[in-house]
C-alpha cells in the first residue's frame, strides 16, 4: 500500500512540473526572531536566535470534465540558538529544533455538479530530523501515509474568500524505521503500525486586497475506530479524537519583506492529556517562485 501512495504522489509531482495548464503556486520563506542582552543584565533571561526555513507549494488543474486535482506540499525546519550561564561564563548550546515538517497530500475531486462531490485523498507526512533515539539521528522518520475517501464541497469562493469542507474514512499506516528493540545487542527493525476511521477537514482562506496580506486556517480532526496495535497498547488513548487546527496570518511589509504569525493547536491523547499550542511571531523574508 504505501509503496501504491508513493508512486502516485510522485507521479502527480512529475506531471504538473512538466505538464502544461496548471496553476502552480510556490513560495520560499525564511523568519528570524532574536534576542539579546547585556552581560551585566539584572535579569534571568538570556540571548537567543530562532531562524525557520519554510516553503508552500501547490499545483491545481481540471484534468477532465469530471476530474480535478490539487497537490499541495509544505515543508518548513527551524533552529534555536540560545545561551546558558555555567559558572557565571556564558556559552551557546548546540541548536535545537524548533518547526520540523514534511506534508504531501494529492486530492483528487470528481466534479459531478452536485450537492457535494466524492474525493479520493493521498497524503504522507513526516520530519527532516528524528532525534527521539540519542543513539541515532534518523531522516525522514517516521513516515504516515494516509489514503482517504469520502464527499467535500466548497462552500464559498470569492475572490477574497474561500471556504471548503471534506468527510471521509482514511486508512493510515505509519511506518518508523530502526527501532530499538534490544539496546544489548544494539537490535533495531522496523515497525508498523495500521489504524483507520474517520477524518474531517475544514479549510478557510481570506485575502485582504488593501492591506496585501492574507489568512489561512485549517482545521483537521480524526476519529480511530481500529488499531493494529490496541491489544498491546496500555489504554484506550488511541481512541480519542486526534484534532490539530493551524492559522496563519501573513502580511507583506516592504516588497519581499514579511511579517508572520502562526498559531497552531493540537489535542492527541497519545502524547498528551492536555491541548498543546504553539504560537511563532516573526519577520522575514519572502520570494515567490510562481
């Protein structure tokens, strides 16, 4: 299944880079936030630089009649540099990650001019770095593909707004390479895990023409009703609803100057009983490739 998912991502990619009639929208990011103070600050506080390298792509076509897709990929790392004070010397720690993603997803609609149109939906998902074994650094790990298929319908699209909403079942499979399993004889395998059940999408865009900034939200929910795993795991947690809601606001300063703020919140019961959040305000500069 995942090697189905792979190819046919890849092919989509390959076919809007040299096919002709897609709307292709890329852009190149890179925001800095800083930091600093004196040594002689009465404070506790201490100097540190954050840098996020980020980029948004997108390629768009009516293939047929009745068929249309959209491929999106997002892919955006970060570092933080901050100091430390041993001995009243202050150094600089080895960088830490910050923002660590990689998100491809396909969408393909069949336009039947009705009420709301069946989908069929590809996506992986995964990071640069994986630094959860401090023996081993592993790239691109782990890896969740996820194939859906349901109905979606665009509510509204303007040319300030648009807004769209997808419901579906999904399968997913999660793959994470070497393990460690036996840490005496050094031991590691991969491992799989399958779940499935329902997801749901809300997507909302907005332009504000007369500032020359623009706002995207998205909103994604997912509902396990199956895991490969449950009889091993501890608890019920996999169960729960997973949601994660994401909201940009992006608004261009001077030419390819930009200033930017991410607010992003996420509830997985797996990894934490509460809701996590994150929230990045940063200046930077922007290129736009298409």
């Amino acid at each position: 299944m995942k090697r189905l998912v792979i190819f046919t991502m890849l092919l989509t990619l390959v076919s809007f880079a040299f096919a002709k009639g897609w709307k292709v929208e890329s852009d190149l990011n890179l925001t800095l936030t800083q930091s600093q103070y004196s040594d002689n600050w009465s404070g506790d506080e201490l100097s540190n630089i954050t840098w996020v390298a980020s980029s948004n792509s997108s390629a768009e076509k009516q293939m047929k009649e009745w068929l249309k897709n959209r491929t999106t990929l997002k892919l955006a790392f970060g570092q933080t540099y901050q100091q430390k004070k041993e001995n009243d010397k202050i150094t600089w720690e080895d960088p830490s990650k910050s923002t660590d993603k990689i998100d491809l997803e396909s969408l393909f609609q069949f336009t039947l001019q009705s009420w709301v149109d069946p989908f069929i939906g590809l996506r992986a998902e995964s990071q640069f770095l994986d630094q959860s074994d401090a023996a081993l650094t592993r790239y691109v790990n782990p890896i969740l593909f996820t194939e859906t298929a349901g109905v979606m319908r665009t509510w509204m699209k303007t040319s300030s707004d648009e807004l769209s909403t997808r419901l579906g079942a999904a399968f997913r499979e999660k793959l994470d390479r070497d393990v460690l399993v036996d840490a005496i004889n050094d031991k590691r395998e991969m491992q799989t895990t399958v779940d499935g059940g329902l997801e749901f999408v809300s997507e909302y865009k907005h332009l504000f023409h007369l500032m020359d900034a623009n706002f995207k939200s998205k909103l994604w929910a997912y509902k396990a009703l199956f895991n490969s795993k449950s009889d091993e795991l501890p608890n019920d947690d996999w169960k729960e609803v997973d949601w994660i809601w994401e909201n940009v606001l992006t608004a261009k300063i001077w030419k390819m100057i930009n200033a930017n703020l991410t607010v992003e919140l996420r509830y997985d019961k797996e990894q934490h009983k509460n809701v996590q959040w994150k929230q990045i305000l940063g200046l930077g500069v922007s290129y736009n490739l298409f």
